[in-house]
C-alpha cells in the first residue's frame, strides 16, 4: 500500500471515531440492555465536556497522524551526476543514494528538488532510493 491510500485510511477512520464519539456523546439512550427493561442513565447525565473531549482527543490524533506521515518518503536534495547514473544527496541525513526515477520524474544532475518515493538498499546493500514524484524543484544546487 502505498503512503497517500494509508492517509487517506487514517484520515476516514479518525473522521469515522471523530463523528461517531461525538454521537455516541449526544445518545440518550432508548434501547434495552439484559432483562433489567432499559437503559439507565448515569447520574446526572453526560455532560457537553465529555463528547467535547472524545472529539478533541479524536481529532489530536488524527492531526498527529496526518503531520507525522505528510513528509513521509519525501526528500530533498542535490542530484548529482554518478558513474553508475545519477545519485541523490539528502540534506536532511547527508546520506547519498542512488537515484532511480520512475519514467514520469526527469531530473538533471544540478538540480535541488523535493521527491516523494521510497527509501531501499540494492542487493549489495547500498541505498538507493526510488523517485515517485517531484514534489517541488527548487532549482540549480547551491555550491
């Protein structure tokens, strides 16, 4: 599966739990439960701050998942020219990788851009990395 089909899971299901909290909260009851002949109410009721706070914390949670998987296999870097092809180097870890691009993402050695892909190593365990996209070309590398 890959990233966007699992934000776009966690994002229905905190939506779902969000809405379905917020409900549930709302529920006054009506249905019955064993042979006591109904449902019987907590004393005093729910109150508003209990579904305010199952909505919160469902939302937290949701706006937790989403920031830490939105920068997920994305990196940005400086293509370089190789002898094997081109390689990649991630500012962010100062790792290189070789660099293999799907046939939708052209990219020159020189250029400073952000890719959404997937990080891997090669049989000989070197990393690589597989470009999916271009997310964001910031153009000519900085030297």
């Amino acid at each position: 599966m890959n990233h966007s089909g699992l934000r776009h899971i966690v994002w229905s299901l905190g939506l779902s739990l969000a809405l379905a909290s917020s409900a549930f909260a709302q529920y006054g009851g009506g249905g019955t439960t064993g042979t006591s002949g109904g449902y019987t109410p907590p004393k005093g009721g729910y109150s508003a701050g209990t579904g305010i706070a199952i909505g919160a914390a469902a939302a937290a949670s949701v706006g937790a998942a989403y920031l830490l998987l939105r920068h997920h296999g994305t990196v940005v870097g400086c293509v370089e020219p190789s002898s094997s092809g081109t390689k990649l180097l991630d500012e962010k870890d100062k790792n290189t990788y070789a660099l293999v691009a799907s046939k939708d993402v052209v990219l020159a050695p020189g250029e400073r851009v952000s890719l959404k892909g997937r990080k891997s190593k090669d049989d000989s365990g070197k990393p690589i990395f597989e470009a999916q996209r271009i997310v964001k070309d910031y153009g000519s590398c900085k030297l």
